[in-house]
C-alpha cells in the first residue's frame, strides 16, 4: 500500500513540475510575441507621426493664427509668417495653451520660429519638454509691416514612447 | 464494445489512467489557449489595420487643411486601400478649446472597427458612408475644400462624400459658386441636368431632395432643408452652405459651434496685432467685441437670427478693418 501511495504521490509531483514547465514556456513565448507585436505597433505608430510631421510643417506655416494677411502683403494671404502674430503667440502663455490640445493630438512637441537671416530672435508657438523629439524644418519669410526677414519655422515630434 | 472494454481494462490495470487524464487536461487547456490566443490577435490585427487606415486618411486630408490659403476651392479624389464604412463624428467645444472631430473606419458590416480618430485642427464635414469598390478598382472619396471666411479666413472646411454618391445643382446657382465648381470638373457633380439617381440639390426652390433657401437674396445668408433638418449657414463664399449640403446635422452643427470657437481664439491673436500696431504708431478702428458675443451666441443657438447676427457682426469688422488705417488681417 505504501509503495503504491509513494508511487500516487511521485506521478502528483510530476505533473506539477510538468504543468509549471508548460505554463512557463507558453508565458515566455506570449512575452516573446507581445513584445514583438508592441515593437511593431511602436514603427506603425512612429512612421504615421513622422508622415504627419512632415504634412504639419506646410500645415502650421498657413494656419490663419500665424499666416501673413492682407494688411501685410496687400494682395491678399501670401506664404509668410506674420512677426506679430508670431510674437503675440511668443508672449503669451494663454494663446499658446489654447492650442495646446491641437498640437498634444498630432504628438508635436515643440513649434518654434528661428529668424536665421539676419540672424536673430527664436519665437516659441508651443513647447513642450519630452525626451524622445524629432524635428522638421522649412524656411519661410517673416515679415511685419514694413520688413521681411527669412526664418526657419522648426516642427518637432515625439519619437517611440517619449510622453 | 468488447474489445473497448477490454482494452479498457488493460489500460486501468497497467496504471495509465492518470497519464490520460492528465493529457486530456493539458491537451484541452493548450487547444483552448491556441484557439484564445489566435482570435485575439486577429481581432487585434484587424483594428491594427484599421487604426492605422483612418490615421493615414487623416494625414491625407491635410493638405485640404491649408490649401484654402492658396485657392478659392480645391477638389481631389481620395483613394482607400480597402472597402471600408466611414463614420463621422464631432465633439462640441468644452470650455475653451477647439473641439473635435472624430473619424472611426470600420468593415462593411461594422464587426471590425478601428479606434476612433480625434482630430483637433480639421473641420470635416461628411455623413456617414459606405466606400465601396468600383468595377474592381479602389473605393474612393471625392474631397472638396474651401476657405471659411468670417470675415478673414478663420479655417478651411473640408467636405467629403463617396465616389459613388452623385449630387446635382439645379435652379438659381450663385454664379460665383458655378464658375468655381465648373472650373474644378468634378465627375460625381453635375451642375447642369440631373440623372435619376442624382441627389437633387436645389437652388430657391423646394423640389429637390436638398433645398437651398436664401434669407438675402444672394445665398450669403440662408438655410439648406434635407429630410427633416434645417441648417443655417452664412458666408460671403458659400463654404458653409457647401458644408450643410454634404453633412450630416449633427456633424454640421457641432462643427459650426467650433468654427465659432475658434473665431474667439483667433480674436485674441488679431487683439495683440492691434495693440502692437497700435504701439508702433499705426491704428485700428476694428473691434471684435461684436463679432465675438455673436460667435459666443451660436455656440449657444443656432438659428436664423444667431446665424444672421454673426453674419452681420463679421460684415462690420470687415468695413471697419477696411477704413483702418492699418489693416488687422
């Protein structure tokens, strides 16, 4: 009887080792797989930021809140930046929060204005500290009422997982 | 029977009837989890796809987000790699934000779905609709944009309606808007006679199955009736009376109150711009306190009377900006 109980209790072991072996082997490859897969949604996620940076860059330089008006060019909107509009968003924090949720939902990060030639002043439209950034450039007129300079208008993205 | 029996008995005897429940356990519990496992990643795969579709839809509407600085209207079809069930959503202005809208791609029969799409600096104005393939080629979308003008351009609306679907213009047509639509050549928009499986929009009369009233006389203020609903629009360039032909109501409205919305931020801006003109020697005689109590008043009511006091509020900025001796915008 007791080599037999003995016996019972060796075939119990054995199948606890048997089924933890099992179950940490499909936990691992499940581990394996879902890291893969996050992997792989983090570069879907990255490229379609990126594509969408670089649509952003046009987007933002012709945003009505930023674009020259006809009180500048006199023949109507034309491809430039408007200084005051620019230094209005510089100066005050309430105009760059309200648009904070705008930028927040594409993953933009920073939107600066950078006068390059002659070089001088940098504007900020938005920022926002993140680690992981890329940036965007495109280089248009800044003008105010009676002058242009060129400026580099900067649109930065988060990267990876950087929040 | 027998011979199961007796087999039966062998196995009992020889002590493997614990082996086989064990591997009947495990062998079930495996298939279970395979089966689980495999389901869950296709349904995940497909609103992977999904997602991924409505934000590359997204990114192709850009353009038509800014090409209103350019033109006076822009027509473009949109190609979509699979057949797919647009459905178009707006969030209302909270506080003081900008509101949203929302675009979600599901299958045709709306079991696979994608996450919803937030989009915060578009405003698009659609119906829900199904974009299905034609003789074998890829659905496609026919995307118009214009400028919103109240009375400087505050945003460029973007109208979106499948390829199948075709619209034709009748009756008393602003000239301004045919020339414009007749230069664009857009196939599924008839400007001339009508098919019988057109949707008739009509012009100063109410024999089609959209209507356009005019309040003024020159469609700069008035309403458009489809079905049951009437939607107010206003505007020098006709962008919002587009906007209510090819929208849903809802779609409609929610997005006008956050046209209206962000007419109140801009404000702000061009406020700045007066005050550094202003420092700079240079006056203006604009003030926007007007045209913003309008546009706070829509977001509140939209209706014939909120509708034309925004309209006028806009026209009163425009005259005072325009007799300024510096221009705000």
């Amino acid at each position: 009887m007791k080599k037999i109980r003995k016996k019972g209790q060796f075939k119990i072991q054995e199948m606890a080792f048997v089924l933890l072996a099992v179950v940490l082997l499909f936990g691992l490859v499940f581990l394996f797989f879902a890291r893969f897969q996050l992997g792989q949604v983090q570069d879907v996620a990255t490229k379609t930021r990126e594509e969408r940076a670089i649509t952003l860059v046009r987007a933002v330089a012709s945003m009505p809140e930023l674009r020259c008006s006809k009180s500048i060019t006199r023949i109507g909107e034309s491809s430039c930046l408007d200084l005051d509009k620019v230094v209005a968003f510089h100066e005050n924090e309430n105009i760059r929060m309200n648009y904070k949720k705008m930028w927040r939902s594409s993953f933009v990060s920073k939107i600066a204005v950078q006068e390059v030639y002659p070089p001088g002043e940098t504007y900020w439209i938005y920022k926002e500290e993140v680690e992981n950034e890329r940036g965007y450039a495109g280089f248009i007129p800044l003008c105010s009422e009676d002058n242009c300079v060129i400026a580099r208008l900067l649109v930065s993205v988060k990267t990876g997982n950087s929040e | 029977m027998i011979l199961i029996k007796k087999n039966m008995k062998k196995i009992t005897k020889k002590g493997m009837q614990f082996s086989w429940i064990f591997a009947v356990i495990v062998g079930a519990i495996i298939l279970f989890l395979a089966f689980y496992f495999i389901g869950s990643q296709l349904s995940t795969s497909k609103l992977e796809e999904k997602t991924v579709e409505t934000n590359s839809l997204e990114i192709l509407f850009n353009p038509f987000s800014y090409l209103g600085a350019m033109g006076a209207v822009t027509a473009k079809p949109i190609e979509i790699p699979q057949e797919s069930f647009l459905m178009f959503e707006c969030e209302s202005v909270s506080s003081n934000g900008l509101g949203s809208d929302i675009i979600t791609l599901s299958s045709l029969n709306l079991q696979d779905q994608g996450l919803p799409k937030y989009i915060y600096d578009k405003y698009i104005f659609a119906e829900d609709f199904e974009a299905k393939k034609t003789d074998g080629k890829y659905p496609k979308l026919q995307t118009l944009s214009k400028p919103f003008l109240m009375p400087w351009r505050v945003a460029d609306l973007i109208f979106v309606y499948p390829n199948s679907k075709k619209y034709c213009f009748t009756g008393n047509i602003p000239s301004r808007l045919q020339e414009e639509l007749e230069f664009l050549e857009i196939t599924n928009l008839r400007l001339d006679s009508c098919e019988p499986e057109d949707i008739e929009v009509c012009f100063g009369s109410s024999r089609g199955d959209i209507n356009v009233e005019s309040y003024s006389g020159d469609f700069m203020i008035g309403s458009v009736r489809k079905n049951s609903d009437e939607l107010f629009f206003a505007g020098e360039n006709y962008a919002l009376m587009l906007a209510a032909i090819f929208s849903s109501e809802e779609v409609y409205n929610c997005n006008l109150k956050r046209l209206a919305a962000r007419i109140d931020l801009e404000i702000d801006i061009f406020n700045k711009k007066k005050q550094a003109l202003s420092e700079k020697g240079c006056s203006s005689f604009v003030n926007f306190e007007r045209l913003r109590q309008a546009a706070t008043d829509l977001r509140m009511r939209i209706n014939q009377d909120s509708i034309r006091e925004f309209y006028n509020a806009a026209e009163s900025v425009k005259s005072s900006n325009e007799n300024s001796e510096c221009h705000i915008f």
